[in-house]
C-alpha cells in the first residue's frame, strides 16, 4: 500500500505561502471556538525516521495559542512507565475538555518496532492493536476529537536525510547506529507500518498518509486537514448546541433494558459471624501473613489493585485499616474516591484512575472506585444512559489491561441489609466521634435502595471476570467481614506467588 503513494508532490514556497496565509488564521479561530465547546483534542504523528514530525509540529503549532497545547514527545518509557500497564503512560498524558495533546509518536510506536524487528508474533500484536481500538474508541465515544498523521519518505530520501545531517557539525549527533539500521531494514519498517494503518484506521481515529519528500506540500496537507477536521468537529457542535443533533442510537449488542431474574444479592447468607475470640485469633494469624506477603510483592514486582465498593456504612473503612494494619506503608496506597472536581470531569472519567495505578511491586487500594459510573452516576443521571451502558465494557477492558501486565486485581462489595444500615447510620449519629460519617445524603441514598439493588446486580454480573473477580462479602457482621477480606487477598497473593 505505501509503496504505492506518489511521493513525488511538491508545492512552490510563494504557493505555500499563499495557503498558509489562509489557513493560520482559520486555524487560530478554530482551536478558540473548539475550546469554547471544551471539545479535547489528541493529534499524533508516527512516519519514518527523518520524515519531518518535529517540523511539521512546530509548523502545525505555530498560529496556535501556546496555551492551548502541549507537545509530547514519545521515548522509550522509563523505568516508572515499564512498572505499570502499556497504555497508562497515555492515559495520563490525555487532554482536559478544551486543550490540543500533539505527540510526536505515540502508543503505537512499540508495537510497530517489535513488529519491523520481529519482536512481536503477529498474534500478539493484534492484542495490542485491539487494546489501541478499544482505548481510541472510549475517547471518541466520550467526545475527544482524535487526528492521526502518518508522514511518509522514500528509503532514498531517508537515507539523502541521514546523510544531510550528518555531513553537519551541529546535527550529525541525531543520527544513529540505529537510524542507519532501520534505513537497511526499510522494506521490514514499511510492513509493520502499513499493518498499524490497515489495523488501526477506523471511523473514530482515521489515518492521513502525509507525502512528505517536499515539506511545503506537506505541511500545507497537515495544517489543511486539521483546519478541515476542526471544522467539521465545529460544525457538528454547533448543531448540537442548536438541539439539532438526531438521536443516539443504541450500542451495537446492547438492549435497551436488561433482565436478569433475581438479584445476586438476594442469595446472600447474611446470618454469618464469627465469635471475638475466633475473630481475634484468624486476625493475627492472617495480618502476619500479609505483612510478609506485601515483601515478598515487592521483592517479585508484581503490583496488586484491591477495590471496595458496598453500602453506606458496610464497612469498607474498618476492612481497609485491618488489611493494611502491618503492611509497610511505603508499598501501599489508600485512594479514596469522592465525586470529581472539576479537572477530573474535565477528563475521561476514567482518567483519574489510571494516575493512581501501582507500579510493580506496590498495592493501590481504592475506597469507592470506577464503579461509581454503573452506580451512583447511573441512578443520579450524572451521566447518560449510552455512557454507563457502554461503561462495562470499558472497564473489563482497562481491567484485562491490569491484569496482562501482571496485576492481582479483586473486588469487594460488602453487603449489609437495609435494617442493618439503619442500626449503624443511627449508632453514627449518637457517636460524637462518629457523627462526620454520617450526611443528609447518606439517608436520601436509602430512598433509592432498590434501584441500587438493580445497579449493583447488574454490575457484578457483567464485569465480574476470571482476571478481576467480584467477591461479595457478608457483611452484616463486621467481625466475619473483615476476615473474608483478609483471607480472600491473602490467598490471591499466595496463589500468585506460587
């Protein structure tokens, strides 16, 4: 396919001027008016060693108000990026509502070197190319304009390139051993690149192939084609903000409504408990285990993401301090998840929780988690109906992504009946060292107990997995529950371990 571009175009320096004269001011319009519809940008440009990304970068940005964007430049991850999944190291670089995110390379530039260098079976790297889709497709969905340049020269004029900046006192240190290689292997680099175009061009995050041997062409094509995308994107906005937009239609494979039967919750033996001499005798026992377990982690790098969701008042504080209680606290976060400020709406709303994953080694526990999206976001309508119903899929996704880097992944939903929330939300209230836990809001949620009951149902039986398992736990007796967390986590760890 790529030999087949005619990279021959070429366009005269008065014409380019004269195009450029046009298309900077449109440009300049464009990035203000997208900002003030807090449309996100990501714009990404991967080609050839010496096809000119820096350039046409800096060409791209230069009618751009500098405060507006950020430029990325993509090198190998270092040592904290290799400790976490692939794509964290992305997904914390994405753009708040309203900015421009320019990389010079990006997450496919790994894949494309193992493929050139054979690094990489073609099963493998239709994994990964399948976790790219399904991350681009989460960010479109959620409203993020993606534009993705291709820049593409001739082995001749790579090589024409190398030898140029060489040849020069003050260039010649860009060009490497390595540069010389891939100039060798050039046949093998177009074939790996021209499988990420066929894998990864799609509706949401279309591939422009820039022809660029002369660098007025192609930085007229680029600028040219954002100005175009912008406006498009512009357009659609505005139409929308007129109420002029058709209506969404339904996911492909998703229902409108879900049935299930009857509730995973309803089968819960809530009657279990233990005795305080029993309860105190498993506690020593298994927090001396998870003291020398949580060393071991560290010793074999292998991070471990603990999630707890569950009732008001179910107890999720007084299972998290006895599971932590003799882990070294330089290995351990505890996350709490309260509802989003305003940088963290301005995001993906997973986002947040990609900048607190562990690295290898180190345990990140979550009080409250993603979930809130198929929970309290579902049944307040602080989101649509398309976003949470889209939102299991996401989430097993980012899941498996944790998993396939080696992370122990469990979660935690302890469950308590109505009649016992009501005890322990009036115990709060007659507890002046406990009456902060208690809010006006944590009895409005008691009104919407059945329609949780739906939501939690519901959640658990789509996103429970064999890599990220849901685990529900009796809770009605908070002695009995804090030993089946601490036993469920140790044995995870054990079993990993061996």
């Amino acid at each position: 396919m790529l030999e087949k571009i005619n990279l021959s175009k070429k366009m005269s320096k008065k014409e380019c001027r004269t195009r450029m004269e046009q298309l900077e001011p449109q440009l300049s319009l464009l990035q203000r008016k997208l900002k003030s519809y807090k449309v996100p940008v990501v714009i990404l440009f991967e080609g050839f060693g010496s096809s000119g990304k820096g350039t046409m970068i800096n060409q791209l940005i230069q009618p751009m108000d500098p405060r507006g964007f950020k430029v990325f430049t993509i090198q190998k991850p270092t040592e904290e990026e290799t400790m976490r999944p692939y794509l964290w190291r992305f997904w914390t670089k994405l753009p708040e509502n309203g900015r421009i995110h320019i990389f010079d390379r990006s997450w496919y530039t790994k894949i494309v070197e193992a493929r050139a260098e054979k690094q990489k079976s073609r099963e493998k790297s239709e994994n990964a190319y399948n976790d790219i889709l399904n991350f681009e497709q989460e960010l479109a969905q959620d409203g993020m304009l993606i534009i993705k340049f291709f820049l593409h020269i001739s082995k001749k004029e790579q090589k024409k390139r190398f030898q140029a900046l060489e040849e020069n006192k003050e260039t010649n240190w860009r060009v490497t051993e390595t540069d010389w290689k891939h100039n060798k292997a050039y046949d093998e680099w177009s074939r790996a690149y021209e499988e990420m175009i066929q894998k990864t061009d799609t509706s949401f995050g279309s591939w422009t192939i820039v022809e660029a041997t002369d660098k007025e062409y192609a930085r007229v094509k680029i600028i040219s084609t954002v100005v175009e995308i912008f406006a498009d994107r512009l357009a659609k906005e505005e139409a929308k903000a007129a109420g002029k937009t058709a209506p969404v239609e339904p996911l492909t494979g998703e229902s409108s409504e879900v049935t299930f039967g009857s509730s995973v919750l309803d089968a819960v033996d809530l009657s279990k408990s233990l005795t305080r001499s029993v309860y105190k005798k498993k506690l020593d026992d298994l927090q001396k285990r998870m003291a020398l377990l949580h060393s071991e982690l560290y010793k074999q790098r292998i991070p471990v993401v603990i999630g707890f969701e569950g009732w008001d008042a179910g107890g999720k504080g007084g299972a998290i301090h006895r599971l932590t209680k003799t882990m070294d606290p330089r290995g351990y976060e505890v996350i709490p998840t309260a509802a989003p400020n305003d940088i963290e709406k301005a995001h993906h709303y997973l986002w947040r929780f990609w900048n607190h994953m562990p690295k290898a080694g180190h345990v990140a526990i979550f009080d409250r988690t993603w979930y809130g999206r198929v929970m309290v976001e579902r049944i307040e309508g602080f989101c649509t109906e398309d976003e949470w119903r889209r939102a299991y899929n996401e989430i097993n996704r980012m899941e498996a992504q944790m998993a396939d880097a080696g992370t122990i992944v469990l979660k935690f939903w302890l469950h308590i009946d109505k009649d016992e929330q009501k005890k322990r939300f009036e115990e709060r209230m007659e507890d002046p060292n406990k009456q902060w836990k208690i809010t006006d809001e944590d009895w409005r949620n008691r009104e919407k107990w059945e329609d949780y009951v739906k939501a939690v149902d519901e959640m658990i039986l789509r996103t429970s997995t064999t890599y990220a398992p849901w685990i529900i736990v009796e809770g009605n007796d908070k002695l009995y529950a804090r030993i089946k967390v601490l036993e469920t986590v140790v044995e995870a760890i054990e079993k990993r371990l061996k």
